[in-house]
C-alpha cells in the first residue's frame, strides 16, 4: 500500500512545502517574533519594518504569510503571536524551536542543486566560498540538533536501561542533550561528550540549561583520527553514522567499542532504511541530503549497522524503542569480551 496519496493538486501543495518553511525561517533569522512580542499591541508593519529594519513593502507580504500559516493574528493594522508561536518560536521560550528550521534554510541551495551531485556524486559545492567560521550556521545546526533531541531524549533514556553503567561517552553528541537527560535518568551515570571543539559553546549552553555541569564533561577532537578516552561502561552514537562512508563509520563504530569495559553497552541511533532499500521515505531523504553535505555519508540499512556492530565484537545486537519520524531506530548490544 502506497505511503503517500498522489494526485496532481498533491505534487502542486508539496511544491509549497519549501516556502512555507522558508518564511518561518526568514522571520526566525530577521527576529521578527520577538518584534513582534515586543511591540504589541502597536505591532503594524510599519512599526515592525522600524524595529527589525526590513522594507515595509516586503515585511507586509511576510506578515499575510505568517497570518495564513495561523503562526499571527491580525487585529485591524496590528499583528500578534499564536499561542504556539508565543510558546515555540521566541527564543527566549524554554519551548523554542526555531533553530532546526533555520538550519534547514541554510540547506535549500544545496538542494536546489540536487541533480549535479547525483550526476557527479559529489557533495555540493557553493558557487562562492563560504566565510571560515560561519558561525550562525554551526549554532544554528548544533540548536536544531538540541531541538530534534528535547523532543524524544526523555523517552530514549527510560527506554535504554543504563541503571548498571556509571560511565558513558557520547561519541559526536554536540549539544549534549542526550548525555545531559541520561544522567538526570540515572542518578549513578556520569558522561563525556566528545566532539569538534566548535561544539563546545553550546554544550555548556545546553549542560547548565540542565543542571548537570559536575556530571557531563566536553572533550574536543575528531572522533575519526583523535585518541579517544577509553573505561566507559556505555557509549552513545546518534545520529553520526550517516555523515561517513560505510568503511569509516565501520571504523568509527569499532573505535567506539574499543572504549568500553568489558560487557560494556554499545548504542547507535540512527535513521535507518530496510534491507531492500524501498524506503521509509524519511531515511530515503535523508541519504539524498548526506549525498549533498558530506564526502561519502549515507542512510545505512538495519544489515548494515548489524554488520558494523558483529565486526567490532558487539553481540546479541536489539532494537529498542525509537520515538519520532519512521525509520528512526536504535540498536543495542554488548561487547564481547
């Protein structure tokens, strides 16, 4: 039975999709919810073209854009927030999640550019050099990477039985989220985070957020070609697989292993394509996307995480529960010696 409905009115709407995102994220990056927040109940578009230095013009066919996606209302001249944007799109909210859709912006050249890197299977490649730190962009992929995680990382934590591990390395973990609500799960459990040393601002960001400073540490390095801390009980790979070549996210998952204890819990979340490679259409996507950003990152299929972990001597590999999108999945085992 086929996942999607089409019919012709449904390939004119998805042609949408990606303005309706690219609206929301225009008026995430221009900060014009919390003008709007600020200004009400004289929020016009004048007043907010003032406030946020935009052309009126353009700011008012932003406004009747965000008022048809139900995120404002319109009183007369004036605009003000929904309840949902009130509480998930100002940053100032401890609900907000605004920063995965502006990382999602910043991805939309690369997509529209999808057909080169198909002819040549070469990652996308910006007509112009991008700036040296684009630092925006790395907050903003780190926040939404924190925003997708708040999502699910409670039920993760219950559902992965950490309560005999008292350490646990999060290989690649950025933000920290994962390893930050795994030790308020399990009172006994301390972590490291180890990753690119630009992620370490915002895990500080997102660890104190949580209360858990004296109990998760930041590590720096490249998890591929850095000597990695090694005595840990449990280590958590999520979401990191996909952004190598099938030999070196091999190698990363045997590098992983060779930090546990003896019986210690190897754990991989992933969005992961059946064995016949026919979907779920989100871990499809997604490989198109890792096909644009990455070397040689790819989906892998539930064969080919089983086969990394058995070749890095991780036995009796299960899935346990994984909330959100279809195809997301996480695996389990132990090592072996």
């Amino acid at each position: 039975m086929p996942s999607i409905n089409w019919t012709p009115k449904a390939l004119f709407a998805m042609g949408q999709e990606i303005w309706k995102a690219s609206a929301i994220g225009a008026a995430i990056k221009l900060s014009l919810f919390p003008a709007i927040a600020e200004l009400a109940p004289n929020s016009t578009a004048t007043a907010l073209a003032d406030k946020i230095g935009a052309d009126p013009r353009g700011l008012g066919m932003l406004l009747t854009a965000l008022t048809a996606l139900d995120l404002l209302h319109k009183d007369r001249d004036s605009y003000r927030l929904t309840e949902f944007a009130s509480q998930c799109l100002l940053e100032k909210s401890p609900d907000y999640y605004g920063d995965i859709l502006v990382h999602f912006s910043y991805l939309i050249p690369a997509w529209s550019q999808l057909e080169k890197s198909i002819q040549t299977g070469q990652k996308y490649q910006p007509s112009q050099q991008k700036p040296a730190q684009p630092e925006r962009n790395i907050r903003a992929f780190l926040m939404g990477m924190h925003n997708v995680a708040r999502l699910q990382a409670e039920t993760v934590a219950k559902a992965l039985d950490l309560s005999q591990a008292k350490t646990l390395l999060d290989l690649g973990g950025g933000p920290g989220t994962y390893a930050a609500t795994f030790c308020r799960q399990y009172p006994q459990l301390s972590a490291v985070v180890f990753d690119r040393p630009t992620s370490e601002p915002i895990f500080q960001e997102v660890v104190h957020h949580y209360g858990m400073e004296r109990r998760v540490s930041f590590q720096s390095g490249d998890f591929l070609t850095s000597p990695l801390p090694s005595g840990f009980d449990a280590v958590w790979l999520s979401q990191v697989l996909h952004g190598e070549s099938f030999e070196k996210a091999t190698e990363l998952v045997q590098r992983a292993a060779a930090t546990l204890n003896p019986r210690g819990i190897l754990a991989i979340q992933e969005f992961v394509l059946n064995d016949e490679r026919d979907g779920p259409l989100g871990p499809a996507l997604f490989s198109l996307n890792m096909l644009l950003q990455t070397e040689g990152g790819s989906s892998y299929t539930v064969s080919e995480i089983s086969q990394m972990m058995e070749k890095a001597g991780v036995l009796g590999i299960s899935e346990v529960l994984a909330p959100l999108p279809p195809g997301n999945r996480i695996f389990w085992g132990t090592l072996s010696r």
